[in-house]
C-alpha cells in the first residue's frame, strides 16, 4: 500500500473520527439545503464531513486519492443510509468542468503547489454557483510552532491571510484562525488553520 492515507485509513476506526468539523455547522447556518444543493468534498478522507452534510440534505459528491478513504466514505455512507457520489482525483490534476453550489474542502488544499494556486482557485469560483459558497480550511505556517511529527514533504502550508486574497471579490461569510492541538501519529503536536467561507454573489 503505497498511499500514506491508505495506510491511515486501513484499521476499522475512522482515523480522523466520524464528527464534523465545526466549519460544516456554518455551513448548514449560512446556505441551508433549502432546495437541492451540490456540493463537493475536495479530499473527503473517511468522508466524516460528506455523510453529514448527506445526511442533512445536500447533494454531495466526493473525492480523495485514497482507495481506502472513498471505502470508508462509502461504508459510512451505507450505514448511515444516504447516497454520496464518489470518484478518485487528485487535487493537482483535477479541474471541474460541471458548477456546485458549495465546494468544501478541509486540510486538504496544502497539497497544491504554490505555483497552481491561481489556476486551482479560478477554476473552482468560475464552477460555482452565483450566490454558492466556497468553504476551505487550510493549515497556515506560523513560525512558532513546531513541524508536526508526520508533517509530509510534498505539504505546502499557506500564509495567514492567503486564502482571503483569492477572494477579494466575492462576500466573506466568515473567516478565523485559529490553533488547535492534534493527536494524529499518536505524539501530541500544534496546527495553526485559516478558515473562511466566501460567496459568489
Ligand atoms: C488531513 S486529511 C483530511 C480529510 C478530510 N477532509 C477530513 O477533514 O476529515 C487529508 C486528505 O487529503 C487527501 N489527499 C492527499 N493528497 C491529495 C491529493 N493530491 N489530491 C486529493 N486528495 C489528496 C488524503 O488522502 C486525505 O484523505
């Protein structure tokens, strides 16, 4: 098993939990599925976020380039009897070419080279929806906390304030940073995260 992910992932636990993020509550409070909603997942994981925006109503496809997480996002489904539409991708290659009324994504966009960062984001706000929202966390570089144990190589942490600028014309929702404490291989270890929703108006 080559995929780091596929590693994490391949135990019954769900690695990252089965809880949504907190940023997926601002989603539900600022666009509710009111009328039909798409909405992708950009690196979906075990799918811990997809089944619960699933589960409140919104049409949700997904995508990760871990074989393991699209299963556990599909068992998680199947549980929890809702449909999500599933597919392999990565995040460097891929560019849509149908509109969504909500792209999500969470620690998922430092996997984009600084160098693609334009062309990744115009795509995705010309893919939108007028009045969709793009709702993206991203783990920021602070120079006062330490490299995560299993920090990866081919990560590429983004500057405080980074992610506002691709959306200087578009309304801001919302927007924090924040630093949170993580367990993840096993060592206690800090991450500091932008967050922001923004919409097409
Ligand atoms: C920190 S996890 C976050 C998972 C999920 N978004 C969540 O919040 O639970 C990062 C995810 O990004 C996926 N990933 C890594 N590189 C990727 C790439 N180049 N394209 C798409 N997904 C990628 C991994 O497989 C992993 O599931």
């Amino acid at each position: 098993m080559s995929n780091l992910y596929d590693r994490r992932y391949n135990q019954q636990k769900y690695y990252w939990g089965v809880r949504p993020s907190p940023i997926c509550f601002e989603v539900l409070k600022i666009l509710p599925p009111e009328k039909p909603l798409k909405l992708l997942d950009i690196g979906c994981g075990e799918g811990r976020n997809a089944i619960f925006f699933a589960r409140n109503g919104y049409d949700v496809t997904v995508f990760d380039t871990s074989e393991k997480g699209l299963e556990k996002t599909k068992m998680l489904a199947d549980k929890t009897s809702v449909k999500i539409k599933v597919f392999n991708a990565n995040i460097k290659e891929f560019r849509l070419s149908e509109k969504f009324d909500i792209l999500f994504s969470t620690g998922v966009l430092h996997y984009i080279p600084k160098e693609l960062r334009s062309e990744v984001f115009e795509n995705y706000k010309n893919f939108t929806n007028p009045g969709g929202l793009n709702v993206f966390s991203v783990f920021v570089h602070k120079p006062f906390i330490e490299k995560a144990p299993d920090a990866e190589a081919t990560a590429h942490k983004w500057l405080s304030g980074e992610l506002l600028t691709y959306y200087h014309d578009w309304l801001i929702k919302y927007c924090t940073e924040e630093i949170f404490d993580c367990m993840s291989s096993g060592k206690p270890h800090k991450h500091a995260v932008s967050r922001i929703i923004a919409r097409n108006n």
